[in-house]
C-alpha cells in the first residue's frame, strides 16, 4: 500500500510538472512602443553625459541643505507613504509568485456521537481520520504567468513612484531653502537700506537746520525711511511661511531652520550637460513608472486572453480513517482526481474582457508616449530657464556695480552741495532696486538649477 501511495503521488507529481513546463504562453511579450526620440534632449546639446549622474550632496554643498535633504529622506509623511505602498505591492508580487506552486493542506479530524434511541439503546460510535491533500491549478496557457508578469510590473511601478517622490522632495526641499537664504538677504538688505535711510533723515535735518536745504527735504527722507520700514513686516513674514514649509518637507513642527552659505556663496557648477535621450529614459522616474504600468497592463491583455480557454486542475489527497484510534495507520486511503473547467457560452462576456484588456492598454501607450513627451519638454525648458538664468545674473550684476558707484558719487556731490537731495535719493533708490534684482536674480538661478536636475532625472540613487 505504501509503495501504491508513493507512486500515485510521484505520478501526479511528474505529469503535473510535465504539463507545466510544456505549457504555452498565449498572449503577445511586451515590446517597447516607438517613441521617435531626437538625437539629442536640446540643440546644444552634444554631450553624452548628465548632470544627473552627479550625487545630489554633490551638487548641493551647503552643509546645512545636506542635512536638510538627509532629514527630510528619513523622515518626510510622503516618502514613508511611498515605503508602505511599496510592502504592499511586494506581498502582493509574492502572492502571484505562489500560485505558480501547487498548496498542500493537512487535517486532523476526530468525532464522537452518541445515540439511545427510545431511551433503552444507547449507542455510541467514533471515528478518527489523518490526511494529507494536494491541489495544483496546472498553467496552460499561461495565465498564471502572465499574473504574475502583472504583480512584479505593479511592484516595479510602486518602486518608480517611491523614487519620484524622493526626487521631488530632494528637489522641493533644496528650493524652498534657497528661497529661505535669499528671503534672509533680503531682509538683510533692507535693514541696511533703512540705516542709510536713517542717515538721510539726520543729515537732512542737519541740513535744513544750517539753512542750506528746505523742510521738504527732511519730510521726504521720512517718507522714504517709513517706506523701507514697511517692507521689514512682510518679509519676516514670508521667511516664517518658508520655515514652516521646510518644516513640513522634514516631517517635523519645529519651524527653526538652521542656515548655512548665503546665496553668493553657494555653488553652481561651471558645466551642466544634458546627456542623450535614452538616458532621460533611464534616469526619469516617471518614465520608468510609465512603463512598468504598460508592462502591467499587457499582462492584464495576457490573462483575459488565456481565461477563454480550458483550465486545469489536479487533487490529490492522502490519509488514515478509523473508528478505532489504535487501528487508525492501518486504515489508509487515497485519492487523485483533475477537473477541466471550459467555457462554453457566456453571451460574449469573455470575448468584451479581453477588449476591455485591450483597449486599458491601449490608453497605456498614449499615456506612456505622453510621459516622454512632457518629460523632454520639461527637460528643454529646464535648460533654456537655467541659461537665460545665468545671462540675467550677470546683467544685473553689472547693473548693480553701476548703481553703486553711482551712490556712492551721489552721496560726495550731496555733501558737497553740488546735487540736491532729490538727485541722492534717485541714486539710493536705483541701489537698492539693483541689490533686491541681484539677490532674486542668484535666488532664480539656484532655483533653475534644482529644476534641471530634477528634470534631468537627478536626485536619486540606485
């Protein structure tokens, strides 16, 4: 009996193994659609390397935004949400895994019942049973496969997502952090500003008292010192909200951020190349998400293919039954059975899942093909915003060395009394216009660099 049970089950075994692996797969394998990519991501660009290569602590030496960055990797709301996700859909990855195994269960069963039927014959009876089963869906056509080829996309999508959020909040924090330093030197530039205000109105006044200048002099250096004490409030105000921010990207309530460069000092790469197209392909990870969901949703075309056709399935199961506890190993039995399940008419049902499959996919090619699309146009308006970022910096920067002399020529004709106060205050006027544009002209270029990097795919790390 023993060697009838092992040679029932290596049977079953061995045929079940063979069907498998002589199995097909229906349905069409993924392929890349046709993209028609350039030769190049933009005009200028002849350089086979990207700037997205470069580590993000690479790119952003201030120490304190590192940290910052490093923070908000840990403990950032939306990257712990993406983490999650992503156990999720590796469970799931590994559940399809499973169905490719045949499940083995085993039960213990004991039952006693008593009887006395007319109250006189009282019976009793038991019964004990030990067994073992088998049951092994067989893939065919490959619909289990293509099941899985679906779960392990989904995973892989998740993945993306995980790593896009992660650019973005490398990208999001570095920004809103420049935009903190520059509100900072701002400020700065508006409380020095109020001190030569000041020291308008007193030589104004000091002016107007030895009789050498009108009362409207003094009262118009008044107007200007109320003027630029007016921006102090709203500033502090918005450097608070660009803390809070921060605080926010960090996954934290406290909104007292640290500082490091200033803008002047922070760093900027002499050479930004762009690279070629098929690295765009590779490093953006919304392209790359683009594409598993296509790779899923081709798979999902596999399976309402494969569920028009026959399914198999093959039982086995293996045990002891008795009534006498003791008699219990010596009572085995057995079973082997295969049940084909075919469709025969289900009103089109099948026929409009596979279209709806289909056309699901469909819409997954013009959406990928639009991911790239919009990835290359981000990628050619980076480059363009990050060069005429530049051009602007250096004329303004000239601009502001003009406006400077120019004061500073303004304020010795004051004294000297060959200019009035009017023609010194254009001069201070113009200054201080030409500081706030420099300042927010380095704030933009900064910011134009954290844009191409994050649309050239840069900020994460395999």
């Amino acid at each position: 009996m023993k060697r009838t049970r092992y040679i029932v089950f290596g049977l079953l075994f061995i045929s079940s193994w063979l069907l498998f692996v002589t199995s097909c797969k229906i349905g069409k394998e993924y392929v890349r659609p046709e993209l028609g990519l350039p030769d190049k991501i933009e005009v200028l660009s002849t350089d086979s390397l990207t700037i997205a290569d470069v580590n993000w602590w690479e790119l952003y030496t201030d120490t304190v935004l590192q940290n910052l960055i490093q923070e908000a990797l840990e403990n950032n709301k939306d990257i712990q949400l993406s983490i999650a996700r992503l156990k999720q859909y590796m469970a799931a990855k590994r559940i399809a895994d499973a169905d490719m195994f045949p499940q083995i269960e085993a039960e213990i069963y004991g039952e006693k019942e008593g009887e006395n039927p007319g109250g006189n014959n009282k019976v009793l009876s038991q019964e004990f049973e030990v067994n073992a089963s088998l049951s092994w869906e067989l893939d065919l056509w490959g619909n289990i496969r293509w099941g899985k080829e679906a779960a392990l996309a989904d995973y892989l999508a998740t993945n993306e997502a995980r790593r896009a959020v992660q650019l973005s909040i490398i990208a999001d924090v570095a920004d809103v952090y420049f935009t903190l330093i520059a509100l900072d030197d701002e400020l700065r530039i508006v409380k020095q500003t109020m001190q030569l205000r000041q020291e308008g109105v007193r030589l104004a006044d000091l002016r107007f008292q030895g009789g050498l200048t009108s009362e409207t002099s003094v009262q118009q250096a008044r107007v200007e010192l109320a003027k630029t004490m007016t921006l102090v409030p709203d500033l502090e105000k918005r450097i608070q909200i660009a803390q809070n921010q921060l605080a926010l990207l960090l996954g934290k309530y406290e909104t007292n951020i640290n500082r490091g460069k200033s803008l002047a000092e922070q760093d900027i790469p002499a050479k930004l190349p762009t690279g070629l197209p098929s690295e765009l392909l590779k490093r953006r990870p919304d392209i790359r998400e683009a594409e598993q969901n296509l790779v899923a949703a081709n798979a999902m075309v596999g399976m309402a293919t494969t569920n028009r056709f026959p399914r198999l399935a093959l039982t086995g199961e293996y045990g002891f039954v008795h009534e006498d506890l003791s008699e219990l190993l010596k009572s085995p039995f057995w079973t082997v059975a295969g049940d084909i399940l075919t469709p025969l008419f289900a009103a089109g049902k099948l026929k409009n899942r596979q279209r709806v499959a289909e056309a699901q996919y469909e819409q997954e090619i013009y959406r990928y093909q639009r991911t790239v699309l919009q990835a290359f146009q981000e990628a050619n308006n980076a480059i363009v915003t990050f060069r005429k970022r530049k051009d602007v910096y250096k004329a303004i920067a000239t601009l502001e060395r003009a406006t400077r002399e120019y004061q500073k020529l303004a304020g010795l004709q004051y004294l000297n009394g060959v200019i009035g106060y009017l023609d010194l205050l254009d001069a201070q006027r113009n200054l201080f216009d030409a500081e706030i544009q420099l300042n927010n002209a380095r704030r933009d270029e900064l910011k134009s660099l954290v844009l191409l990097y994050k649309s050239l795919g840069g900020g994460w790390t395999e």
